[in-house]
C-alpha cells in the first residue's frame, strides 16, 4: 500500500497533523498547560476548515459517536459536588475540549483507507525521534531542554543518581507512556513489501523498546507486555507469544536478582508484590478503598475532577495525612479516579466508550483480507489496549500528552 497524498486538501490536512502531532511529542506538559487549549482550538479549526472545503466529504461526524457525547456528558456531572468548582470546572474543560477535539482530528486523518500508511509513518517518525532523543539523553547524562528552556521539577530527581530519560516529556513515565502507544505504529512498517521500510521499522521498534526499559517504569513494562501479547494474539504469532512469555518469566528472574537500580524495577518485589507501591501493596488497597469510599458517598456524580487530592486526608485511614507526602495523595489509577471524582456513571460511561471501540475495531479487523490493511487496523488497537492498562498505574488523563495520544487513537479506531 504506497502512499497516496493526491491533492491540496489531503496535502494541507497532513501538514496540520504534523504540525499538531509535533505538538503532542515535542512539547511537555508544561507547555501545554499555559498554550494547550488554544493550541489544540487552533488546529482544530484548521483541520475543520480543510474538511468543510473538501470537493468530496467523507462522514466524520455521526450518531454513532454517542458513547463519546455520553461520556463528556456524563463527566459534566462531577462539577455537582464538587468542593472547588472552579477546579473541577477547569478540568473538566480541558479533558472534555481536549477529547472532542482530538476524537475528531483523529478519525478525520484516518477516514482515508489510501492514507492510513501515512498517517501511520507520521506517528512513528515523530516517536522514534522523541525516543532517539531520550536515548541520547541518558548516554550524554544531559537534557538541553530542561537545562535551558523549561523548568522541570523532575529533571534533578531522575538525571543524576537513578538516572532515567525524559526526552521531550518531563516524566520518564510519561515518555514510555508515549512512546509505548506508538510502538504498534512502527511495528506496521516491519512486515513492509518494501526493503527501507522494513528496516526502518526495525531500527524504530528497537529504539523504542530500548527507552520503554531506560524509563523503568513499572506501569509502563506492564502495559508494553500487555500491548505486546495482544498483538501476537491477534497477528496468529502464537509460536512467538509462547516463546516471548518464556523470554519474560526469565528477563523478571534475572531482574529480581540483580544489583542494577534499573533493571530491579522490573523484577518481581517491584512489579508484582514486595515494594511499597508494587501492583499488590498497601499502597494500592488504600487507594481503592478510598475510592470506593467516595463513590459510595457521591455514587452519581462524584467528589469533582481533581479532587482526590484535596480531599485525600478525608477518607483516608490516616485522618491527619501525616503518614503521606503530597506528592502521593492521588488515586495514582485513572479508573479510581474516574470512579472517586466522577461516580460509578463516570467510569461506567468511560468503559462503555472503549468497550464498543475496540469491538468495531475488532469487527473490522476480522473482517479485512489484506494483510498490511490488518496490520494498520491492529496498530490503534493494540495502542489502545497498552494505554488501557497503562491508565491502572497513574492518572493518565491528568497529563497533557497521554491524553491527547489517547484521544487520536480513539478517533483513529472509530472511523475505522
């Protein structure tokens, strides 16, 4: 499937995406939170201009968008009980305007069977490079960026003792966050007729794999693994989704034993059961009962987006909040936060929308012939089934990129 990109309207729709997807990888969190929502109105706009004056139109907008509507809906809710709703208001604005937008753009650049390969090298280009500059950031032990241009809390924490790359994204585990949702982009190019792209795609998928592991990050390992089985699953590779959990069960061993910092992250006290904040700790049963706690207090509407936090000291076991540093007085899962700030509507809302995605996504894949067309249908899928998981180990739609990652990958399955 060569790339097609035949006249102006399609020319000019692909340089907004890349101007707005450069948007989404090169620019942290930061940024975003000053100049995100006229940044994200702007281009949004753009592209609405485009599709308005397209000779022929293809159908964006459509009933069958209603859990999306339904879920936005629903979230405006939270601001009923809220403490602040000033904040919780602000919030909702950002994740509402962002996710609307974003959906739309997303099944726009992807409602082109003929361009889908594009659309698809676009998200890999602009990852791979975001991941050869975090590559090149822990080999030289210095991030320009952060040094020079943006303040970035993080950056004396993870560039010196432990060090862990940020790239462009001020968190390590948002970059692998990142770069772990464009991974099945890339993996699209290595089964390619054509030679460069195959070994381009290789290169990408190593690169990409190699900062996954650089930015230790538990949630981020767990969702790569997750992403990974459901791609074998679905590509028919069950020879190699056998030998890969083999590969795994001895890559976690090794890690449990090590002496390495890094490579101990992956190992099984971290991971599973044993450290603190491991998937099986106090740690994480605190947090769900205190959710839970707030559900069942406010089981409609929720406390109000962004209001674990403040309200952390109210329900927790702890009634002084002495026993937690604020940094950690957070649900640190977006489904607990869903449930907590938004009630069981909020997060039942939230599920029914992925829910019916990836059912259409998975009809049409199962419907489709062509073996690179498969793959281009399984690249979002998978994309979204990794950041699913990846939502079970922080609060994903609280940072800027994620979510505008999450948002397009969303649009890209609905158009399909």
């Amino acid at each position: 499937m060569p790339f097609k990109i035949n006249n102006i309207f399609e020319q000019a729709k692909f340089f907004l995406f890349a101007l707005f997807f450069g948007w989404i990888a090169f620019f942290p969190a930061t940024v975003h939170k000053r100049f995100g929502l006229f940044m994200i109105l702007f281009l949004g706009l753009c592209f609405l201009l485009v599709y308005l004056l397209r000779p022929e139109k293809a159908r964006i907008f459509t009933l069958r968008d209603w859990p999306l509507w339904l879920f936005l809906v629903v979230l405006l809710f939270n601001i009923a009980n809220a403490v602040n709703k000033s904040l919780a208001f602000q919030a909702y604005l950002n994740i509402a305007v962002t996710f609307a937008v974003i959906f739309y753009i997303g099944k726009l650049m992807f409602c082109s069977l003929q361009n889908r390969l594009a659309v698809c090298m676009v998200v890999s280009v602009f990852a791979f490079i975001v991941a050869g500059f975090g590559l090149f950031e822990f080999l030289s032990g210095e991030n320009i960026l952060y040094e020079k241009f943006i303040q970035n809390s993080y950056y004396a924490r993870y560039s010196s003792i432990f060090p862990r790359p940020m790239s462009t994204l001020l968190n390590p585990a948002i970059l692998g966050s990142f770069v772990m949702g464009c991974l099945p982009f890339s993996l699209v190019f290595c089964d390619s007729e054509i030679k460069f792209n195959r070994i381009y795609g290789t290169i990408a998928v190593i690169t990409s794999v190699v900062i996954i592991l650089l930015t230790a990050s538990r949630g981020v390992f767990i969702s790569f693994i997750a992403l990974c089985g459901f791609y074998l699953w679905k590509s028919n590779k069950k020879k190699i989704f056998l030998i890969s959990i083999f590969i795994l069960i001895l890559f976690i061993s090794f890690c449990s034993l090590s002496e390495n910092r890094s490579l101990r992250q992956f190992g099984f006290n971290k991971v599973f059961h044993g450290s603190f904040d491991s998937s099986i700790s106090s740690y994480r049963t605190d947090r769900f009962i205190m959710a839970v706690g707030m559900a069942r207090e406010y089981p409609f509407s929720g406390v109000g987006l962004k209001h674990f936090r403040p309200l952390f000291n109210k329900y927790s076991k702890y009634s002084d909040g002495s026993i937690e540093p604020y940094e950690l007085m957070i649900a640190d899962n977006m489904y607990l936060s869903l449930l907590a700030e938004t009630g069981f509507l909020g997060l039942l809302a939230f599920l029914t929308l992925v829910f019916l995605l990836i059912k259409r996504g998975l009809h049409e894949f199962n419907a489709e012939k062509g073996s690179q067309a498969k793959l281009i249908i399984l690249a979002p899928l998978c994309a979204l089934a990794g950041l699913l998981v990846n939502m079970g180990a922080y609060d994903l739609f609280y940072w800027e990129n994620p979510l505008m990652l999450f948002a397009i990958i969303c649009g890209f399955i609905a158009v399909i």
